[in-house]
C-alpha cells in the first residue's frame, strides 16, 4: 500500500509541475497569441505570397541585317525561348539594344557574330555574345544555361533549314535511281528467262544509267552517302554495282547472282531516298526526347516541399525557447532553493517540465500541421509516422532548450542563445542548403541541431512515404536522452 501511495504522491507531483507550467505559459495572452497565431501567420502569408512563376528575362537579339532568317523567324523563336526567354524582338542596332541593358528596358541583349561566314571558312565556331546586367549569382548562372540553350535552338534551326533545303535537292536523284531501278529489273528477267540477246541490251541500259547517275553532283554525293551508310568501300555505291554488272555478261554462269546483287544495292538506294525525303528535318535534327517520370507523387511546388522544414524550425524554437527560460525564470524567482527542502525531486520536476511543454508546443504543431494540409501537403497518409517524428523533435528540442537553460544566468542570454540555435538551424539543417553540399566538418554542427534529423525524417515520411532512416530516429532518441540526462544534472 505505501508503494502505491508513493506511486500516487510522484505523479501528483509531476502533474503539479506540469500543470504550474502550463498555468505559466495560459496566463499569458500575449505569449499564447505569439507563439500561435504567430507561426500561422508565417506560414499563411508564406503560403499564400508565393509565386512559383518566374518572371522570364526580356531579351533582345542583334543582327549583321533585318534580312537573316532569324529576323523573319522572330516569332517561331518567341515560343521556343519561352517560359525562360521573352524575346521582344531584334535589331541591327546593337549599341542602342546596349544602351536599352543598362537602362533596365530589357533583361538580356543576344549579339549575333558580326562575320560568322568567315569565322566558319578558318574553321573556327561563330559565337553569340549574351551581355547581361544581373548581380544575383543564382540567376547568373541561371543566364548562362539558359544562353547555351537558346543558341543550341538556334543551331537547331540552322541545320532544319540545310536538311530541308538537302532534301529539296535529292529530288534531282529520282529520275537516276528510277532509270537504275528498271534496268535492273529487266536485266534480272531477262536472265531467268535465259534470253541472252535481252539480257545483254537491258545490261548496257543500266551501264548508261550509272553513267548518267554519276554525272550528276547532287546525286553523286547521295550515292556516296549511301555507300558509307552500307559499309562499301572508297569509290561508292554506283562502282559496286559497275562491277556486279561486269559479272552480269549472259555468258557467265554466275551472271544472274552479279545481276541479283546489283539489284539490291538499287533498291537499298531506292530505300534510304524515300527515307531521306520521308523524314522530317526537325526529327533529323533532334531524333531524341526525354520523358521524366518520379517514382513519388509529390507536388511540384517549392511551397509545399519547404512546408515541413519550416515546421520543424518553429518547433524546434519554440521548444528551445520554452526550455531555455524555463530554469532560468525559477533560479531568477528563488523557486530552485525552495523546490530542494520540498518534496519535489529533480526527475519529477524535469518530468513536469516536459509534459507541459510536449503538450504546448505539440498543440502548436498540431495546428501548423492541419494548416500544412489544407495548402495541399499530403501528412495524413503516413500520419503516425509523421506525428512520432514530431513528438521526438519536441523532445529533443527541449533538451536542447534545458541545458541552454543551465548556461544562461538571464532571461536575455537565454533568448539569445536560442535566437543564436535558429539562425544556426536555417543555414545548416538542410533547411536551405541540402546536408550532402557542406563537408563533412561542417556536417559535424548540422547534426548538433535537432531540426536537421527531423527535416530529412519527415521528408522521407511525407515526400516518400517511406519509414526515416533508422539513423534519424535513433540520433533523435539519443538527442532526447542526452538532453534529458543533462538537465537532470
């Protein structure tokens, strides 16, 4: 029966510390409406003042001439360059679009090579000049990748044009390969017919059609072509077949076979110019695409992925906060002096303390959660993951908080320090920068903090839907106990 009553007397104890707490932090309007309605507003205003639209950089292209293709294709350029580009036009005027720069009238000035005809006859690349203005590093960089692109899509255009133009040339090649096509066909018949006199006649006809095949420039240079694609050797396609053709005399045993592989090549011929002229340019050009595909269904909004960093920064700071100040008022009060001739022992006091702040900051955590959903964050699928996560940050961050507590004789070094925990937080808990990008050194201090295990805990939980890495959870608990220990000293 006394083990019972001392049971019952312990938790009457921890449940009036808690509940001295509680009343500390509830008879405190102002402190409630900061520490709730403050974070909601943050988010809220967060949430709602976000604009995932980028705003397209104004761009300008000078040109040697009004009369260049890109001038006449200005318009097809604008669709291609967009969301990134937007291209207001172009000019021959490059040191009036210069001046347009640098009074901020446009974002971007593209300047064609003044020679670019000459500069390809020495065997050297024509570059376009991007001359910008900008002083942020990250939309630097962003410029240069998007110049590379704009000037491959160019680059693009030019070589659709030289193919198309490649293609209206091979229709010189038709009548050739039509005249090669017959007279190989009745050379063929003429041999499995055994009529010799047939055979020599259609022969001689498919000896003037490489002839006159080979006379033409266009057509020669496809021939050529074709011969590379088949693997023949130096001399091209139209000499293989000639010399097909000098086994092809009605007097060799083997003519119909020489005569069947001249006609092969002819229909190869026959194949690659109907494909040539079938294809379009811009696929010749860019016969590749991409198709990304995630094995996660997240939102692609920068608002909705930064959602749960942001909560585990307000509650780590509240926690730390709450536990900072919490010794450091009573010490101030005299309480600590009455609490060690009173009943009350430390680990029911420290008992206490956690219960009430769990209790507060986890209300807290719950309200921003609920708000967190409403703007489209998917918490509840893996909710008892994402709510233990949660609590052990709470727990953790009020370790924190108490031996913040024990090395702060004011309430203003107290706050201090915990203003120094967030400030350290934002920049190395992965919050902003990802943990794999600082070295290893620095990543000694990331894992200090404990919004940095329950950052990459909760993305693993709602991002994923996957379980936190072991790792997290257990640094977690060991931050709890740690700091649990620590206060108790």
């Amino acid at each position: 029966m006394s083990q019972t009553q001392g049971f019952l007397s312990r938790l009457v104890r921890v449940w009036g510390f808690a509940r001295k707490e509680l009343w500390s932090v509830l008879r405190q309007p102002r402190l409630i409406m900061t520490l709730v309605v403050g974070p909601f507003l943050i988010l809220l205003i967060f949430g709602l003042g976000y604009t995932e639209q980028v705003q397209p950089f104004r761009t300008i292209i000078a040109l040697e001439s009004e009369e260049a293709q890109i001038a006449a294709d200005v318009d097809d350029l604008a669709e291609s360059f967009e969301p990134a580009i937007d291209l207001v036009g172009t000019t021959t005027d490059a040191e009036g679009a210069l001046a347009q720069l640098e009074a901020g009238d446009i974002d971007l000035l593209i300047i064609a090579p003044d020679d670019a005809l000459a500069a390809l006859d020495r065997g050297e690349r024509a570059n376009f000049t991007v001359v910008h203005s900008e002083v942020d590093p990250i939309l630097r960089r962003s410029i240069g990748l998007i110049s590379t692109l704009s000037v491959d899509e160019i680059n693009r255009r030019v070589l659709e044009t030289l193919i198309g133009e490649i293609q209206e040339g091979s229709d010189e090649v038709e009548p050739p390969l039509s005249g090669l096509s017959a007279a190989a066909s009745g050379l063929v018949d003429a041999l499995q017919q055994g009529d010799e006199d047939e055979a020599r006649q259609q022969r001689e006809a498919l000896e003037s059609a490489i002839t006159a095949a080979e006379s033409q420039a266009p057509a020669g240079a496809f021939y050529e072509g074709v011969g590379q694609t088949l693997g023949i050797a130096a001399g091209g396609v139209l000499s293989e077949i000639t010399t097909d053709l000098e086994g092809a005399d009605p007097s060799n045993s083997d003519a119909l076979e020489n005569a069947l592989a001249a006609q092969t090549k002819i229909i190869q011929l026959e194949s690659q110019l109907n494909q040539a002229q079938d294809i379009d340019p811009a696929l010749l050009v860019s016969p590749f695409g991409s198709e990304v595909q995630a094995l996660n269904d997240v939102p692609d909004q920068p608002a909705i992925f930064y959602a749960p960093g942001v909560l585990m920064l307000l509650i780590q700071h509240l926690a730390v906060t709450f536990g900072a100040l919490s010794l450091v008022r009573e010490r101030a009060q005299g309480a600590t002096e009455i609490f060690r001739v009173s009943p009350l022992s430390a680990s029911e006091a420290m008992i206490g303390k956690y219960i009430a702040f769990v209790v507060i900051v986890g209300t807290v955590a719950a309200a921003l959660s609920a708000l967190m959903y409403a703007f489209g964050v998917p918490i509840a699928d893996q909710l008892l993951l994402y709510s233990g996560t949660v609590l052990l940050v709470i727990l953790a961050s009020l370790g924190l908080g108490f031996v913040i507590s024990g090395l702060s004789n004011t309430d203003s070094q107290a706050i201090q320090y915990a203003m120094i925990v967030l400030l350290v937080s934002i920049f190395f808990s992965g919050f902003i920068i990802p943990l794999d990008r600082l070295l290893e050194p620095v990543q000694a201090v990331s894992f200090l903090l404990p919004a940095t295990y329950g950052i990459s805990a909760l993305q693993d939980v709602v991002f994923r839907a996957t379980q936190p890495a072991f790792l997290l959870i257990a640094g977690l608990g060991l931050y709890t106990l740690a700091g649990a220990f620590a206060s108790w000293l």
